[in-house]
C-alpha cells in the first residue's frame, strides 16, 4: 500500500485560506503605506504656521501722503514673508514648496490706521498758537465748538489749555473718527483698555 507523499495534493479549503491570507497581508501593507503617505502630507506646515525664526518679512512701503502702507485695507495691510532656506511648507497658493529664502512663502497681515487728510502736527501748532481763536476746532471738523471758542477767547485761555492737552495726547481726533496723519515709525500713542470682551480675547503669540 502505497504511502501519501508530502507534495499530495492539497485541500481546496486550504488553497482558499491561504489566499486568504496572502489577500489580507497586502491590504494591511497597502493600508499602512497610505496611511504613512497621508501622515506625511499632513505633517507638512502651512509657512504662515512657521515660528519666528524661519521666516523673515519685507518692510511695509509707507505712502508718503498717508504714512500708512500703501496697501491699507479695513485696518490691515500685508508684507510679503520669505521662508529660511531649505524649509519646506505650503505656501499661500497650496503648493508644497522647498524654499531657498529667495521665494515669497506668504503674506503676513499687519495693522494699519484710517486717515483721512488731518496731519497731527497742523491740529498741535494751531492749537497752540490759534487755539484761542478755535482754529483747532474748525480744523478737526468740530465748527460749532470752534466758533464758541472764538467767541469767549478760548474760554478765557482755560479751553485753550485744556484743548492743547486733549489734542497733544491725542485723545481728541478728527471728528469723522479717521486718525491723524503721524509718521509712520513717529511717535504714535496705542490706548489699552481692559474689559469683559478682551479678557476673553486669545492671546496670539508669534
């Protein structure tokens, strides 16, 4: 009686296991492969997300009328930003992109002032020497005021001081509510205030 060899035939439940088998070992390994391709897309920084240190950005170009970049727009203008040398990021347009520090990577938004004609240093020397006739009023767009001080002489002098005082701090602007005209790395006063919405405020960091 003849033996079974080792190389008989096979079962076709076995074959079908086996393919099985060989069937999940390449979806697992084409799963994981996607997985690592999609993690290593997503890894990939947006270059306004780089820190400080990686990029460096443009000096804004001041109009010399306005002293306010000239690019201006709703309170925010844009200076263009160029990635470190080989950092790579996607850039404003998507593109993953290796820099060489030569590439503009994105545009950083900045703050920027409305102004709309009122130079500051007219509305301090006309209240100064004029102040007294109201020649600071009428400028700032406030005639009424303007044409009580210049009948009273100024309030006597004493809304001529006070006037002076409220305009060289800045704190009396034009009265349609744009800024004065200061230049652009002048002196410029910034009022802080605290309240229930900006204690709420994220701080952002650069």
């Amino acid at each position: 009686m003849a033996a079974a060899g080792a190389s008989g035939p096979v079962a076709p439940a076995t074959v079908a296991a086996r393919m099985l088998g060989v069937l999940w070992l390449v979806s697992v390994t084409a799963g994981s492969g996607g997985a690592a391709a999609a993690a290593g897309s997503e890894d990939t920084l947006k270059c306004e997300d780089l820190r400080v240190g990686q990029y460096i950005c443009k000096d804004p170009k001041i109009n010399d009328a306005t002293q306010e970049p000239v690019n201006c727009t709703n309170y925010t203008a844009h200076v263009p930003c160029f990635p470190a040398p080989n950092i790579t990021c996607k850039d404003f347009g998507g593109n993953e992109t290796h820099f060489t520090g030569n590439e503009v990577g994105f545009l950083k938004p900045i703050s920027c002032r409305n102004v709309n004609g009122y130079s500051y240093k007219v509305a301090v020397a006309l209240s100064l020497f004029l102040g007294w006739l109201g020649a600071d009023r009428f400028y700032l767009g406030y005639p009424a005021l303007g044409l009580l001080k210049f009948c009273t002489v100024g309030f006597c002098g004493i809304g001529s001081l006070i006037d002076f005082i409220l305009i060289a701090m800045q704190i009396v602007g034009p009265s349609d509510g744009s800024s004065y005209i200061i230049d652009y790395y002048g002196t410029r006063l910034t009022r802080l205030s605290i309240t229930n919405e900006t204690f709420r405020k994220t701080q952002l960091y650069p």
